[in-house]
C-alpha cells in the first residue's frame, strides 16, 4: 500500500469543528503507547543491547513534555512583556544554573543512587548534554564513580513522573523529599510565577545582583548565587576544569524533538511495529559503522541512536562491541556535511540490507508499511487514530501541529476512496484510478499534467531526515 499523507477530514476538522473533536477525547484512553509500555518492561538497557521499544516510548513522551513546556515558558513571558526567545533563554539559563546544584548536590552527598530523577528543567539539560557522548564523557571523569552520570535516565521512574495524556511531569512525594534536601524547588515554572522569583529574574535582566543579598528562602539564595556563576563564566556550565554550553546543547535539540512530536507516532495504531522496526533500522546502522565513520540517520534510527545516549554506559559498551569504536554523536555538523553522511548512508545501507533506507514516516506511510488490513480500513484505521490525537491535543491546551510531517511526506498520494490535502491547501481534483494523482503539481516530476503519477513525488529531503 502506498504512503499517504492525510485528508482534509483530519485537517479541516481541527480548524472547522474543533468541539467534534473534543467530544471524542475518551478515545485517548486506550492509546498505543499504553499498549506498547504496558507489554513491555521498561529496564535498563542490556550493556550489548539496543534500547528497548518501551524505552523509545517513554522518550517519546519526554520530547513532547519538552515542546509543551517550551509553550508554557512562552506564555509565562508574554504575561511578564519577554518575548519568546527571551523567555526561553531566561529559563534555560535558569535549568543550567539548577543543573550545576543538582550537581553539586549529587557529588556533595557522594550519592551512588540512580532512582533519583530530577526536575523536568534539569532534566531537559541533562537530557541535552548526554546528547554529546565524547564530551559527556569527559564529564564523567570529572566526576568520577557515579552511577546517576554513568547509567543516565531511569526509564522506570521516569515514566510514573510523565504524563502521557497532557504532557505533563508531576513530582511524587518522596522526589520532593530529596529536592528539598538539593535546596531545588520541583517545578522551576511554577517558581517563575510566583513573587519569590521576582529578585532572579531582575538578576538575569541585569538590573541587580541584590538576590544574592535580600532575605530568602535557601533554594533562592542558593539559585542566586549559580545564576551569579553562570554569568560570570558567559553562560558556560563550569565545574572544576570542565566547560559546556549547556544552553545550547538544549537549543541544537529543540527541532528533533518538534520533528517527533509532529509525527505523533506514539498514537499510531501501529506504533509497536514503528519501533520494532526502528530498532532493527538501528542495529542495521551500528553494523555499517564498522567500517564506514561518516553516515547520518534517518529520523526512526535517530530516535533509537538517542534513546541509547540517555543510557551512557550501556551505549558505550554497546558501541564498542558492535561498531569496534566509540561512535560519537555530533550534533554540530554542518549542513553541508550532514547532506554528504546521509548520501554514504543511503549507498552502504541500501547495497548491505537491500532495502530501502531513506523513508517517510507519517503515520500514513507508516501504516502502508506495517498494516495488514486492505488499503480503505488501514486509512480509515489511521484517520481515526489522528482524530483522536488532535482531540488530546485540542483537550489539554497542547500545540495541533503537523506541518513538519505534511512536508515530510514524499508522496502526496490521493487514494481513489479519499483527497488528499496538497502543499498548497487545494484538495487534489485528479479524477483517475492510480494512487498518487499529483494534479500537475510542480513538486512532482512524472511525466503527467493531470495526475496518474503513481505517487512519484520527486527526491525526498534530506535535511528533514536528520535532526
């Protein structure tokens, strides 16, 4: 079944009759994702094994709790007159100054705990940083022998903090406990809002270091006092010899994780088959790294390459062991450089695995690859899936966007049962049998004027197979 990308039942629906959808939110309770996590134990990963599909899941989940916070910093700014960049920066600024307490803390304490998950603002920064493996690493020698740097995330306790549904992050009881002994406050937002803040925020205006002197709570002064470091060594996270930009580690991940949230795969009725795929994908990808150095991802091999950073150690164990070498993940490369390691990856994997590597992964095109049903119930099957997705999102106030995977998408083909909705918002005319009318679109170049061009779309985008 051939891939397609959508019709304006989804997408005019959400602007035309946005309480239709709402109405249908009790849908959302049974998702994929539930089904996918519930199946499988989310562990931490074996040291020569990939990362589990539950583990991704819970990722997932994590990356759309990171463009949902980014949203609410947004808002929170505009109440307080900072544009959105402003904010933004003035909370990530805030997130690497707490990350350096959690830090302290941890090393203070000399905890050799891995239970421990911290705020989701510290946790964005960490999550940033083991992004970039070889300078993490020199981290961990820094501060040497423990386990919360070594192992990484908690897949366990991080998910009972994750709210799939909203996502949201709450705090349990006993995380509080050991927060209030870090002197951090849980919620770094709800601070913000609060009157308490208000010396911080003067301080990273510029207006005054007085919060470093006035009266306040411990986790104040304490904040204070990093923020006052921060600045003085330029917004570098500085710990003994160690430096790193922190601020814009978080940043370089901001689009990968829009990407994975536009693609709502988690809400795909075959998103087990998504990621069971992925991760072979992946594996596939570690074998070609045995002789091959400069090769770039697809977005679902992403997805797995990322998930298994999050567990340092296991992933350099398992780097090691299949690749020969420590793979490291550069998140800095040129455009340039990126286009050249995806073309060597679409040569080497295509002539080892015959098979395709460079693909789309909307939900549509996901289900012609993975579903079994015939082609009308499969898009019905996946219709109702994005439905019940925008319903979530229109239900909990979270952004209803999926331009990156309209664009993303290679076919733009119209199913002889339905329209689909093309680059420029027309509805596709083309009156003819074959999948992937194109309507003499000018972004597909089969030989056609009116449609029949079976899907052909032209080369796909390279850029927007990558981060």
């Amino acid at each position: 079944m051939p891939g397609i990308i959508g019709s304006p039942n989804i997408l005019q629906v959400a602007l035309d009759d946005e309480q239709a959808i709402v109405s249908n939110v009790e849908a959302i309770k049974s998702s994929a994702f539930e089904n996918v996590v519930s199946s499988l134990e989310v562990s931490s990963a074996e040291r020569a094994s990939p990362p589990t599909a539950a583990q991704c899941a819970v990722h997932l989940v994590l990356l759309e709790s990171i463009i949902n916070l980014k949203s609410k910093v947004e808002q929170w700014g505009a109440a307080k007159a900072f544009d959105s960049e402003t904010s933004w920066q003035y909370y990530l600024s805030l997130a690497s100054a707490r990350f350096a307490i959690f830090t302290s803390s941890m090393r203070r304490n000399k905890s050799s705990s891995w239970n421990k998950v911290p705020p989701l603002d510290i946790l964005i920064v960490w999550h940033a940083f083991m992004l970039n493996p070889r300078t993490y690493s020199r981290f961990g020698k820094t501060v040497p022998k423990m386990a919360w740097i070594e192992r990484g995330i908690n897949w366990n306790n991080l998910r009972k903090l994750l709210s799939p549904d909203n996502a949201g992050f709450i705090f349990d009881s006993d995380s509080r406990v050991w927060l209030q002994e870090a002197v951090l406050h849980p919620d770094l937002l709800v601070f913000l809002e609060c009157n308490e803040s208000q010396p911080i925020i003067e301080q990273l205006q510029g207006k005054t270091t007085a919060a470093l002197s006035l009266p306040a709570s411990a986790a104040v002064k304490e904040l204070a006092t990093a923020v006052d470091t921060l600045h003085r060594n330029n917004n570098i996270f500085h710990i003994d010899s160690f430096k790193f930009d922190l601020i814009s580690a978080v940043n370089r991940q901001l689009k990968f994780a829009a990407k994975m949230t536009s693609f709502a795969w988690r809400h795909s009725p075959f998103f087990h088959a998504t990621l069971a795929s992925a991760i072979t994908r992946y594996q596939h990808f570690f074998e070609m790294m045995k002789e091959h150095s400069q090769l770039a991802p697809t977005l679902d091999v992403d997805l797995v390459w990322h998930t298994h950073q999050l567990m340092p150690s296991a992933y350099w164990g398992y780097s090691r062991e299949v690749a020969g070498r420590f793979v490291n993940h550069d998140d800095m490369i040129s455009e340039d450089t990126a286009g050249l390691s995806f073309r060597n990856a679409i040569s080497v994997y295509e002539k080892s695995f015959r098979e395709s590597y460079s693909l789309c992964f909307c939900l549509f095109c996901e289900a012609s690859r993975h579903s079994e049903l015939p082609v009308v119930e499969t898009v019905h099957t996946v219709e109702n899936a994005l439905e019940t997705e925008i319903a979530r999102r229109l239900n909990t106030g979270l952004l209803v966007n999926g331009a990156f995977t309209k664009v993303h998408c290679s076919k733009w083909a119209c199913y002889p049962t339905m329209k689909s909705v093309l680059t420029d918002g027309e509805e596709c005319e083309a009156d003819c049998e074959a999948l992937g009318a194109c309507n003499g679109q000018p972004w597909c170049e089969a030989d056609c004027d009116s449609g029949g061009c079976n899907g052909d779309s032209g080369d796909f985008d390279e850029s927007d197979s990558r981060k």
